[in-house]
C-alpha cells in the first residue's frame, strides 16, 4: 500500500494505491488519526490506484468515514473501480459514502 496525504488550505486528500487489506490497514488507520487532529473542513479519498480491498481495509475507511463525519466534516471518495468498487457495493457502502 502507498498512502499520500495532501492539504489544500482546510481540504485533506488521501491518496491509496495497491492493496489496502489486513497487512496494511493498521498504518492507513494510524495515519487516517493523525491527519484528523488537523481537524480538516473536508476530506477526499482517492482510491483510483487501489487494487484490492478486504474487510480490515473496508474498516479503516469505514473508521476514517466515522471519525470525519463525528468532527462535522465533509467526505467523499472518489476514483472507486474494479475490485473495491464491487466490495463497497455488495456491503452496501455505495450508498453510504455516494461513490460516483
């Protein structure tokens, strides 16, 4: 997994790419906390470069999605395709988190 963070004046953009599963989310989760204490206005998930996703992967974002949505802070993701775009939306998520 490669995670790069972004801050474009009160707006925070993540972008993941390769797999996204129970090896590396702990990192993602880590990194997802810290960036929160920026208390960011909106927060952008890029995920057109994630290969795969799995249910540890699905939590960390679920957790990132719950933490920016307690602080009053906009979400959105963005690039989903292939392989996690099918698991968000057999889980439903499509609809949570209005993937385009």
């Amino acid at each position: 997994m490669q995670l790069s963070q972004t801050l474009l004046g009160n707006e925070l953009k993540f972008r993941i790419s390769g797999n996204l599963d129970a090896r590396t989310y702990r990192e993602a989760r880590q990194r997802f906390e810290q960036a929160l204490a920026t208390k960011p206005a909106a927060v952008v998930v890029d995920l057109s470069g994630l290969r795969l996703i799995d249910s540890s992967g699905v939590g960390a974002i679920v957790s990132l999605f719950k933490g920016v949505q307690g602080a009053g802070a906009a979400f959105h993701l963005e690039g989903v395709t292939g392989q996690p775009l099918s698991i968000f939306k057999v889980l439903r998520l499509d609809k949570v988190f209005e993937v385009p």
